[in-house]
C-alpha cells in the first residue's frame, strides 16, 4: 500500500482563492501555455512563480503540506509545479497512457495534487488520483485518493499514479507538484 496523506487548506485558500487559481490557469491555457503532448490541457509553466497572493499561498501549503508528511522540515532542493484541467468535453483519454511516477534518481521526492475544483456531481473516489503500488501493468491493488475541493495529497514521488476518471462536462482542476529533498 502507498502512505498518503490528505491536508485541509480551505481555511486559507478559500472559494474566493480558488476562483482566482482557475482564472490564472484559464489564462495560461488560453494564451497556449500547455504541453501539447501531455494529456489536455496540462501547463507548461512553474505555476508556483506566478504572482499573486492566492500563488504563494498555494505553493507555501504544498511546502507546509510536504514537511508535515515526512515529518521533518528538510532542505528543499527543487520545487516544480504545474496545473492541469480537464473535462469530458474536450478530453478523451486513453487511460492506460497516464500512468506516472515522478521518481528522481539519487534524490527523495514527495509528490502532491491539490484539488482545486472537483465538479459538482462526480464520485469524490473515482474522480481523485488513481494508484497502483505494483506498476501500472498489476491491476490488484490499485485505490484512488478521493478528490477533495481545497485539499492537497501527498505521497512519495516513485509511486505509479495517475489521473482519476473523467465524469463530467464541467472543468476539472488540479494543481501538482513535486518537492525534491
């Protein structure tokens, strides 16, 4: 089994926060800033160096969020992050290609989603980030974190994930990261 776990930050970045998260990825999206072969649409810059209070508050949970999971505040090496939204309107995804570790060898690596907005309506398990602790090809095991409007999961960065299902029409958005230590 994969050690995970899920911190609440919706105390901090509130709806209002969250609206002002979408909006930026919005932009970045619109103006072309995404992988253009990474799964739709996934951002092609470190969206914790955009300005704004609502970034670095973000970014200082995902930190806070990381220190907490192994239990040690630890020198940070690198952080990387990027956004990702996503719908059933305009994605159509071949599953079994999304599967993903962000494993650094020679170096530690924690790994989080933050669930920005999970669409009304979907099932919160199903939706969430998808795992299998014995590779993407053994099918026993596997769990999802479920997604949670406002929370960031965390794991260790070798373990084979990816997104959960797609069950709406409605945009899907996360932000994730990876903090080498």
């Amino acid at each position: 089994m994969i050690e995970y776990e899920v911190y609440d930050w919706n105390s901090l970045i509130n709806k209002e926060a969250r609206s002002c998260l979408q909006s930026d990825i919005r932009l970045l999206i619109d103006n072309g800033q995404y992988w253009k072969n990474s799964p739709r649409y996934q951002t092609d810059v470190n969206v914790f160096g955009l300005p704004g209070e609502h970034w670095v508050n973000i970014k200082m949970a995902f930190v806070w969020s990381c220190f907490a999971y192994i239990k040690s505040d630890v020198q940070i090496k690198g952080i990387k992050s990027w956004s990702y939204m996503t719908s059933l309107e305009y994605t159509v995804e071949d599953r079994d290609n999304l599967w993903h570790t962000h494993e650094r060898p020679g170096s530690r690596v924690v790994s989080g989603v933050y669930y920005l907005n999970v669409p009304k309506g979907v099932d919160e398990v199903t939706s969430g980030t998808e795992f299998s602790p014995n590779g993407p090809m053994a099918e026993e095991h596997r769990f999802f974190v479920p997604a949670k409007t406002g929370c960031w999961a965390i794991w260790p960065g070798k373990s084979w994930h990816r997104p959960g299902i797609l069950q709406s029409d409605e945009d899907r958005f996360i932000i994730a990261a990876d903090m080498e230590f």
